[in-house]
C-alpha cells in the first residue's frame, strides 16, 4: 500500500472537517494533519482568509484530535515590518502558541523567519516546527541550514522537478521534507517575494487591498501560457514517483470553498485525478480560471512528460518543449 499523508487546508468552515473526516483514510493513504490559520489579532501569515477566534481553534485543535488527525497553526508570515521584531510582539506569539500546545494538545506550527523558528523551538522545544514554503528553501544549503536552525519538517519550494537536488537534500538532512502537491505559482515568479510580504499585512487588514501580484500572475500565464505547465505541481497520479524521496504531502488551497478542498483531497488520497488541471491547481490559477475559461486536459502529462520535465536544466525561456506543448493544449472559451 501506498502509505502517502497529507496536510490539507482548513478555510474557516467547520462542516469541512466533519466531511475531511469521513475519508480521512483512503486508498492505502490518509489526512496525517489539518493546518490552521492563526488569530489574526495576533499576528499575519501566507493567506488572506476570514477572521479566527482563539475560541474556535480550541474547538478545531478537540475535533480533530478526537478524530486521530493532528492540527498545525500557520504562522508563516514573511513581514510584519519593525513590529515583528520587538520582544513584546514575539512574546505574544510564543506565549499564544505554548498556551495551545500545552493547553490543548497542538501538535505543530508552521514558520517562514528562521528566527522565529530558532526562538521557537528553543522555548518550545516539544512542538514540531515546520518550516513554511515561504520559507523558500530551494536548494541543499537553504536545506540544511533550516534544519540546523531547528525545523522538524521541511516544506520546500520549487523543487518538485528537480530529482536530483530532492535526492541530495534526502541524503543530507535527518528531518521530514514535505512536497506542495498543487500550488500553481509561477516557477521563480518575480513577485514571490512582494506577494508573501503583501499577504502577511493583507491577512490583518479588515479590508485587504487589491492583490495587484495576483492579477499579474494572471496576465502573465495569458500572456505565456506555457507558465501554466512549467509550475511546481505534481498530479495525483505522479505521486508514487516520489516514494523514495517523501511520503509526506501539502495540499493548498486554503482560500479556496469546502468542496474544493474535498475533491482535491480526494483525488490525491485516490491517486487519481482527470479532467482540466486548472481545477486541481491553486494560487492565482482559480481566478485565471474564470477570468480566461481556460483548459488544460492532464490526459497529456504522461510519464514521458514527467521524465522530460524533471531531467531539464528548468531554462524555460530558451527551452521550447513547454511553449510548444502549450500552443497544442491548452485551450481558451
């Protein structure tokens, strides 16, 4: 049996939970944890989503234990300008996240400052420390340096079609990696950076602005719509490819509605996903979405697409294999 688990999203809806639950094991695969968002009173992070009560995550942390699925906070902020470096406002984080640790059983949290993840782990030190995608680590180095700064897990970032370099983390690090399944962001998008820093002031607003790197990973996939097949993501049915490497997978999507977030757990628990990649994919695909009515037929992205993809040297303006591909599949209302 396949044994894959995953980390899937929690978007304020707790009718989610209960229908994460009744397939919380399929396949030979399972829901190993639910992440969560943290209080926004107290502090930002990677996603702009409803407001959060520490009330309603005591109740979220209760049912899912109670349900074998363990919980994660997500407190990947990446700025929060001078105010995330005084001592009262790191205080006021460690205190929250040792009060829901030793109160109420949390099992991890998820960072994107190493700093954080230093401070953390040393006054917490029996909480997992994840280490967040935005944390960007993206080549062995970053790797090992995070893991010796105390992270437990590893998300990386960008590394999906590099075997080689997974393959050498893997020999080099003792800690968990953790693959993003189906985040759809632009492969070393320009605005990463500004977006993560956006949304980690934007998630604490009342009322966010216009999401101005949103809308131009938009038009640039209008533009270039071979930026669609050159993202990160790994189809369900791919995962067996990574065995050797991890078992542990991220599914995104916590902006996105409840049966959203059912279907696309289903299909990587199942392994099995058909139909138009735009609608296993997150990030600002959704909105190209329905902005453009685009589609995307996976029945394409066979195993020679894959050996292809992940054996290039990813120069992806020079190399003509994913534009020409593009003109063939990828189709506008």
């Amino acid at each position: 049996m396949p044994g894959f688990r995953f980390s899937v999203p929690y978007n304020n809806d707790f009718s989610l939970l209960e229908k994460l639950v009744e397939i919380k094991e399929l396949n030979g695969n399972r829901i190993e944890g639910i992440y969560l968002p943290f209080p926004q009173e107290y502090a930002g992070s990677g996603r702009v989503v409803s407001k959060i009560a520490k009330e309603d995550i005591i109740k979220l942390i209760k049912f899912c234990h109670e349900n074998g699925i363990k919980t994660s906070l997500t407190i990947n902020f990446t700025c929060q300008g001078m105010e995330e470096y005084k001592p009262e406002f790191v205080s006021k984080v460690i205190k929250l996240i040792k009060f829901f640790h030793k109160e109420h059983e949390l099992d991890a949290v998820i960072l994107a400052n190493p700093l954080y993840i230093q401070k953390i782990k040393k006054e917490v030190p029996t909480i997992k420390v994840i280490a967040s995608a935005f944390s960007d680590i993206d080549c062995v180095n970053r790797a090992v340096f995070f893991e010796k700064l105390g992270a437990d897990v590893l998300t990386l970032n960008g590394l999906n079609r590099n075997l080689e370099v997974l393959k050498e983390i893997k020999e080099l690090v003792n800690c968990e990696l953790k693959l993003m399944v189906n985040e759809g962001c632009l492969y070393k998008c320009p605005f990463r950076s500004f977006h993560s820093n956006f949304t980690s002031h934007a998630s604490r607003e009342e009322k966010p602005p216009i999401d101005f790197c949103a809308e131009s990973c938009v038009r640039l996939r209008k533009l270039y719509p071979f930026l669609i097949i050159t993202s990160d993501w790994i189809l369900p049915q791919w995962l067996g490819y990574y065995k050797d490497i991890t078992k542990s997978f991220k599914i995104v999507g916590r902006t996105m509605p409840s049966n959203w977030i059912i279907k696309r757990t289903k299909n990587y628990l199942e392994e099995r996903f058909e139909g138009n990649l735009l609608e296993l994919v997150e990030s600002a695909v959704p909105q190209f979405l329905q902005v453009y009515k685009a589609y995307v037929d996976v029945f394409h992205f066979d195993y020679e697409f894959f050996k292809k993809v992940t054996s290039c040297d990813k120069n992806c303006f020079k190399c003509k294999y994913c534009e020409e591909l593009a003109k063939k599949v990828v189709r506008f209302a």
